[in-house]
C-alpha cells in the first residue's frame, strides 16, 4: 500500500482503505481541493493556536522536533503535524505532546471523508484536514507544522497570517524533482532557484520568515517571495548568526541578544543548524513566550527517531552483538553529506532507496569510507536494484540477511536510504516512536 499506511487498529485501517479508494493515487500538488475541504469542515485552519510551519528539503523534521521540545521545556503544550510516519500512522498527528489515539483519529478520518468524499482530495490533503480538525477542537499553546512537500503549492499552505507565528524554511537541496521543478511560467528555472522559490511560498504578510544562509540564487528567490507576500524576512548571515562555540556548545546572535545554548542531543553536526533555526524562529515572534531556558533544555530534550538514530537493544542489534547498529531515512545528496560529516571512520551500509532517488545520493559522499555495501528491498515500495549501485554492491531479501552478512569487524553499520525503510526497522528492531 502507498506511505505504508496501515494500523493494527481495524477502526483506524477502515478508514485508511477508503481514503486510498476514493483519492487519487498520488500526491498532486495545488490548494484547490484542500481549500475546498476545509470549507465543508468550517474551516479549522482559521482556528489553531498559534502556528510554527516549517519547509525545507532537509532538516525540517528534526527542526520541528526542536520547537516542540523547547515549546514543552516552557511548559506550554504543543500540538505537532509531520509526515511520513515511520511505523504508525498516529505519528503524524501529536496532539499536547500525546500521538493521537485510535478512537478520534479513526472518527477524525471518517468525518474528513464523509465531508469530503466528492472533492477527490489526496492522502495528504485528508490527512491534513483531520490534523487541523484536531488541533482546532482540543486546546494547547502552540502548533507546529511540518511542510509536506514543497511549500507554495503544499497542502498546508492554506494557513493564514492570523495563526502564523513564525515559519521558517530549513536545508534546501534537491529532491522531489517531479513534482518541484516541473516547467511553470514565471517561475525560476534554475533548480535550487526553484526549489527555494517553491519552499519561499510558505512566505505570509507581516509574519517572520526566519531562513538559513544559501547561495547567492536561492537567497534571491527567497527574498522574492517574502517581498511579494509583504512577509518579514529574517535570514543567517545577515540578521541573525550561530556557529559551534567552546565545549561544541551552539553560539547565537539573534535581535542583536547573544545567547548560547547546549550541544544538541540529536547526533550529527547538521542538528546545530536545524537547533539554531528552531531557536531563531521562537525569538523572531511574540505569540508564544518561551524563556532562554526553555531554549537550551528542549535542545537536550529534542527527539527524531530514524535520523542518525543509534537504536538500542531489540531483535536486529541481537543479531550484531557488540557492534554499533545506525539507523537514518536519508535519501538525497544532502542526506549523504551530512551522514559523510558523522561518520570519519570506515563503515558497513545495509541500503534501501525507492526509485526516483539518486542511488548515489548517499554513496558518493562516504567514497571509500564503505567497507561493504548490501541492497535490501524497501518494503511496498518499488526501489533501485543491486546492480544501481556498482559491482561491489550484494542483495539480500531482508534486513536481517543483509546484517547476517556484514563482514566480521569493529565498524559501525548504517541502514539508511528511505523513511519508510527506516520504519520497517524500527518495528522490526521493537522500537515504536511514542
């Protein structure tokens, strides 16, 4: 089934079953029929607490992570909408800090399509409705709210500036070419200049749009759209700085107030860019007071499963005793430098990657650092063969046979290569997001 959408709760797959049976088979981007479903539903989106939405093509899941946990570390509650899920489709919706429940995310999915079973809307565009819908009806301080994909055209684009605190737009890379860089008029036609161009549309009148420093082309973009929407832009390296400072502790300069705070729980030094990003949109807004501690406990509380995750005891590290067993969704080159920038030292890779990735996304970057390569097969899901990633490259039909296979030595192994992969292990290694 497409994005791995099952339960183990017959209610919540009943609904599942009918929303692929009545949607179309793939995401297509446009606000047409989720602006018209939300009409049917009165409108939730007009109702959040207020809103942090986050684009990017990289980073922007572990950014949300961050604006939770230091949302919470205030203790304030926050309701967070990100997508894929990894193992159960509930990840999707957190509502106070709790994953939404089977009952009401059944009756949320049944209601989403009893209204709406005419307008033809996607998977994403009804599971967005029923997150809004949520979010509307239980209380909390904040929302924060992942971009499914792209920006200007994304389903939750349909937010407004009276819930919008801040948004903010992570790192840009490419990915989702066919959907993103389709030839439109009056539209940039320089790749990462229309990437930047598509994330930029989440851009809105009088709210701060706190970015990353880029190239020169995409920082042009950027500001383009922000001037266009009348949105405040806020950009690294012009308005507000951050660097690693002594003890690998994060040094920021935002508003002019210096500040520092820990080095992040999450693994990878790209998580002090997605930390900083988190803690310059909470200071660029006013609707949500989150004091200077609040700051620095959520980035020791920050957790974002399946991204440079080291997993724990359970039935697939039993099978490499001893040995460090890595788990990471990555599946573009950005993904890969950033899995490069961790790993120094030689390492095993049990790869998965679905087709229309680059298979060398992730291999280029770590060159001669694999000392084996296995190819696994991505769960319902058609992907790359062996043969995609060079001669040296085994199959094997589970994770189980590829990590049986992993040569005998004291380097770490990395399964990586697809989220929904990355939810097969966990599931198979007994480690459920909760």
């Amino acid at each position: 089934m497409p994005d791995s959408a099952r339960s183990t709760s017959p209610a919540v797959q009943a609904q599942l079953d009918r929303l692929w049976a009545l949607s179309p088979g793939t995401d297509i981007l446009g606000l047409e029929r989720i602006t018209a479903l939300l009409a049917r539903l009165g409108n939730p989106h007009h109702k959040l607490p207020p809103v942090f939405h986050i684009a990017g093509t990289n980073g922007k899941g572990s950014t949300c992570a961050y604006l939770r946990a230091m949302i919470e570390a205030a203790g304030l509650t926050c309701h967070v909408y990100t997508s894929p899920h990894l193992v159960r489709f509930n990840e999707r919706i957190r509502l106070g800090g709790r994953l939404i429940d089977d009952d009401p995310l059944a009756a949320l999915l049944a209601e989403v399509l009893d209204t709406g079973s005419d307008i033809g809307a996607s998977f994403f565009e009804v599971t967005t409705a029923a997150a809004f819908l949520a979010f509307a009806r239980t209380p909390a301080d904040a929302c924060v709210i992942e971009v499914g994909l792209g920006g200007r055209l994304d389903a939750t684009n349909v937010l407004t500036p009276d819930v919008l605190a801040a948004c903010g737009i992570a790192t840009l890379g490419l990915d989702h070419e066919r959907f993103l860089l389709a030839p439109e008029p009056g539209v940039p036609e320089v790749p990462m200049a229309r990437i930047a161009f598509e994330k930029a549309g989440i851009a809105k009148r009088d709210v701060p749009l706190v970015t990353l420093c880029y190239e020169a082309d995409m920082h042009d973009a950027i500001a383009g759209q922000a001037e266009r929407a009348g949105a405040v832009l806020r950009d690294a390296g012009r308005h507000w700085h951050y660097g690693i400072g002594v003890g690998d502790r994060i040094e920021l300069r935002i508003n002019n107030e210096a500040m520092t705070l820990p080095a992040p729980a999450l693994a990878g030094d790209h998580q002090y860019t997605n930390c900083a990003l988190a803690a310059a949109m909470i200071r660029y807004q006013n609707r949500v007071d989150v004091p200077l501690a609040a700051l620095s406990q959520g980035v020791l509380d920050a957790r974002w499963p399946a991204r440079l995750q080291r997993l724990g005891p359970g039935p697939l590290t039993a099978l490499v005793p001893g040995r460090e067993l890595w788990l990471d969704g990555g599946h573009n080159a950005n993904a890969g430098a950033a899995i490069a920038a961790h790993f120094d030292a030689p390492l095993h890779l049990v790869l998965g990657m679905i087709e229309g990735k680059d298979p060398r996304g992730i291999t280029a970057p770590l060159g001669d650092r694999i000392r084996s390569l296995t190819v696994v097969p991505v769960p319902d899901h058609a992907c790359h063969p062996a043969s995609a990633f060079g001669s040296a490259a085994r199959a094997a039909d589970t994770v189980e046979a590829a990590l049986r296979g992993v040569p005998a030595d004291d380097f770490p192994i990395l399964i990586v290569g697809s989220l929904y992969l990355a939810g097969a292990v966990l599931a198979q290694n007994e480690s459920i997001p909760q």
